[in-house]
C-alpha cells in the first residue's frame, strides 16, 4: 500500500488501468465481474471458502475501478489514510 501514496507511482498505475476504458478492456472487466462473484449475493452459498474467494474477488475489481473512476489525489489520501 506504500506505493499508493506516491502521486506519481498512482497516476501512473492509473494510466496502465486504462486498457479497461477500449471495448476489449470493457469486455475484460465483464468477464472479471461474471467470474468473480461481482453481482451475486455473496451469501448464496455456504461454503466458507466460496464467501471469502468471492469477496476477495470483489475486493479486486472494486480497486480496479475506485482506481479507474476517482482522482489520484484521492487515492493517495485514502491510502495514507490507512497507513
């Protein structure tokens, strides 16, 4: 998490996540989200290990995405946050 406070390390992360903004990166995070339990209730099993993959998972792509939609600077604050 260090390197998230860095602006420059952050705003560079950002740019390599923008692959997801064409249509095959949008079709990549469809994918990601189908198989990683994005929309389904994470309780609709009760294998322990189904609820903590999936929740991992989402995790994951709410990171992509908080990474993709919100300003560096915000991420830089978040991460020294929980420092």
């Amino acid at each position: 998490m260090s390197n998230l406070t860095d602006i420059r390390y952050v705003k560079d992360l950002q740019n390599s996540l923008r692959i997801f903004d064409s249509e095959q990166g949008k079709e990549v995070m469809k994918f990601l989200e189908s198989i990683g339990g994005w929309t389904p209730n994470i309780f609709d099993t009760l294998d322990t290990n189904e609820v903590i993959a999936r929740d991992a998972n989402r995790r994951l792509i709410g990171t992509i995405k908080t990474l993709l939609t919100q300003p560096a600077e915000v991420i830089v604050a978040l991460a020294k946050k929980e420092e």
